[in-house]
C-alpha cells in the first residue's frame, strides 16, 4: 500500500467521524430536545415537577412518603403505596424486592444476634413476600380501620405456612404427618402457633437453626375472606418502586381517616377524590388510578388541616 492510499483512507475516516459526531453527537440531540419541548411534553420532560408558591413540592410522575420522620402515616394525608426503591420512592435507587409468589417462608433472626427492641434484619432476618404483604395489610387495617386480615396470612401479620413432616406418597404428599411446624413463627415470638393441630398433629413453633425444608411446605388460606377489605396495591409495591398512583379502592378505605383529620365531611373528600381520579386510558386500557400527590395538594388548597 503507498502512501497516497494510506492518506486517503485516513482522510476518509476522519471525514466519516466528523459527519456521525455532527449527525448522532449534536443534531440528533438537539431534534430530541426540541421535540420534548413541544407543547404538551414539555412538562414531561422536564421531570413533570409540581410547585407549589414557586416552590417544588415532588414530580406528578414520582411517588412519595406522606409519613412523618418514624415512618407512621400522617393522618390528614391520603398514602401511597408500598416502594421497594432505596428507603421507599428513591428515583436513584428505583427497583422492585425481586420477591415472587413462592415467596413464602421467612429468614428468621438469629436469637443470639437479637437485640431487645432491636430491628430483626440486623439479625438476618428477611421476611418472604406473603409475610410482607401479610404485615402491611395489618398495619393498613389498623391505621384505617379496617379489617386487615388476608387469606394465607395469621392474625399476626406473617404469612400462614406449614411444614408437614412424615412419609410421602409418588406424588410427593405427605400422607401421614408425624410432625408439623408453623415456619413463620418462631418460639422466640410466639408461644402459640396460629393453628392448634393439622391433621391431629399438634402444630409447633419453629426453632432457630432446624432445617424444615424436608417437610411439604404448606399454606394455610384459614377463615379471612378472598376479597380483603385492604386492596392489593396497598401491600405491594410496583416493579419500578416509583408508582405515583393509587387505586380508587386504597384511595376510598383513606378517606373517613382524612377527613376526620381535616375536620371536614366525607363527602367533601370524596367530591375531591373523584375530580383527581384519572379513567382509563382510552377509555378502554388499564385501570383508573388517583395520582396521590395531587389529590393531597388539591385538599391542602381547598380544606387546610387545622393543626
């Protein structure tokens, strides 16, 4: 190869630099951001931010906590649902617990690492994805006053699973327990497990430390209804951990506790409910939802709180 060629095909390359680092490095750019500045999206693009008084008070696309610095609910505010992102609707830390529907036996703390009042994670404990929802829907019914319980979960807030010990048959069932183990409830928190006896085999409490995946593992769906007064999305958190909205139904177990809060009329926090509740789209996709953060921007405005 002499050296004219080798120039001109240098020269070539740099020109083909030069036109793509023009073309995807400044024009293709500059067409995106003059698109998303358009009318009707430019609010998305520059994060859909709400103010309020000139000020930013959270993004209309973004969830956030309406929960004091301990974590419990403020009462004169509508809540979101649960976020698995960071410490809850982090934008930097967006992800779901990757936690599926098997999801059902616990982690338990070590008793030897439990500090008394301690937080049970620091002694490995990890709560499967029923007993997560279990504990939510507990907590939810009490703050609204509802009836908390769900089917597969124990009037203490964990997930109702068994571990049915003894000979199996080709498929794998145990036929004749000779032991059975309530796995969620350890005896360093329980005294009495959540069911007397299953299949006359008196249940126990599970100690720290016995392997009790030799046993059938079973849940329990027990006497709660199959249509809990708490809602799903009360007790689940989105893939992205980031879902601004809620259901209509979370929204409406929310509101005597709201509107007692602000001294107003049921009715009053329903009218304002109803005009921040969003359709479907299209009228045919999805589901209605109440963007959270507007609906309580909309009663700080028309019905302050009085304290």
């Amino acid at each position: 190869m002499n050296v004219q060629n080798l120039i001109r095909q240098h020269w070539a390359a740099v020109r083909a630099l030069l036109v793509l680092t023009v073309v995807t490095g400044v024009a293709y750019p500059l067409v995106v951001w003059a698109v998303a500045m358009l009318p009707g999206l430019n609010t998305r693009a520059n994060g859909s931010i709400v103010e309020v008084a000139g000020k930013p008070v959270g993004s209309s696309l973004i969830g956030q906590l309406f929960t004091d610095a301990d974590g419990n609910p403020i009462p004169k505010y509508f809540q979101s649902r649960p976020s698995a992102a960071g410490d809850g609707y982090d934008p930097l830390s967006t992800s779901a617990s990757n936690l599926g529907p098997e999801s059902i036996v616990d982690t338990p703390a070590d008793p030897s690492q439990l500090k008394p009042g301690g937080d049970p994670s620091e002694a490995g404990y990890k709560p499967s994805l029923l007993t997560e929802v279990c504990s939510r829907s507990v907590a939810v019914g009490t703050v609204e006053g509802r009836n908390g319980s769900r089917p597969f979960c124990t009037g203490g807030g964990v997930g109702a699973v068994l571990s049915v010990i003894g000979p199996r048959d080709a498929q794998g069932n145990v036929v004749s327990p000779t032991r059975v183990i309530s796995v969620n409830e350890p005896c360093t928190t329980t005294k009495a497990p959540f069911l007397n006896s299953y299949e006359g085999v008196k249940v126990e409490c599970a100690t720290f430390g016995e392997d009790y995946a030799i046993g059938q593992i079973v849940p329990i769906h027990g006497a709660a209804s199959g249509d809990p007064a708490v809602p799903a999305d009360a007790v689940t958190a989105s893939g992205s951990g980031l879902d601004p909205d809620i259901s209509p139904a979370y929204a409406d177990i929310q509101v005597d506790r709201v509107a007692k809060a602000r001294g107003i009329g049921v009715d009053q926090v329903r009218e304002l409910l109803s005009a921040n509740t969003d359709g479907r789209v299209l009228g045919f996709m999805g589901e209605p939802t109440v963007n959270v953060l507007q609906l309580n921007l909309a009663l700080d405005q028309k019905y302050p709180a009085k304290s």
